[in-house]
C-alpha cells in the first residue's frame, strides 16, 4: 500500500472512533435530559427518528472533527491548538443549535446546556483520540 492509502486508512479508524466516542457522549447527555425532564422515561423515546437522526449527526460531525485532530496532533503537538480545534468544533455545533433555537423561541437557558454540551461531546472525544494516538 502507499503512503497516502496508509494516512487515509489511518484517518477513517480515527474518525470512525471519535464518531463512536461523540455518538455515546450524545446517548448518554440525552438519557440524562429524559432522566431529569421525565417523571418516567421510556425506551419507547429512543426509538423515535429525531433522536436517530440527532445520533447520526453527533457521529457525522465526531467522524469529521476525529479526521481534522489527526491531522492538527499532526502538524503542531501545541495544548492551545488542540483545545482550539474542541472548541471550534463544539462552538459551530452548539451555536448552529443556539440559532435554531432563537429562530424557534426556545427556552435560553436550554439552548446555552446545549452550547456547553457541544463543546463537552468534542472534549470526550479529544480524549479518547489523545489515547489512541498515543498507543498508534
């Protein structure tokens, strides 16, 4: 094999674990929203499609975020880059749903849970890559 199908195989492994380790983070923040909004969760919530497709978002954007902190752990093994690179990633995905949320009149306190809770599922997730980098 080349060179640059090793770097693309070594790409989709780590995005297909930062996919997986964001998707969790995602499961289990909103399991601890139906836990604390619902006097009596069911699993019967989960089964519904906006949160099937909420979980498949969380893995798109954990595939995507894992590729590009490769490659930023890569290029420069800076702490600030590496913590600006979670904080881009959770700023444009909380704040995309902070806008939705203005545009819809949500509740703000909700929608700035949301804001931290991005940026928390991207944090999860530098952590789990850091250690897999680390171990090649």
């Amino acid at each position: 094999m080349s060179a640059t199908q090793l770097e693309r195989i070594e790409s989709l492994k780590i995005g297909v674990i930062s996919g997986t380790a964001t998707s969790v983070s995602f499961s289990l923040i909103a399991l601890t929203h139906s836990l604390i909004v619902s006097s009596s969760p069911s699993l019967l919530d989960w089964a519904s499609w906006p949160i099937v497709v909420s979980g498949a978002i969380a893995f798109i954007s954990g595939f995507l975020f894992g590729v590009t902190y490769r490659y930023v752990v890569q290029a420069a093994p800076n702490p600030h880059l590496k913590s600006g690179a979670v904080m881009a990633f959770g700023l444009v995905r909380g704040l995309a749903q902070l806008d939705v949320g203005l545009q819809l009149q949500g509740n703000p306190v909700l929608m700035a849970v949301q804001v931290g809770e991005s940026v928390v599922m991207f944090a999860i997730a530098a952590l789990i890559l850091d250690q897999v980098i680390d171990k090649q």
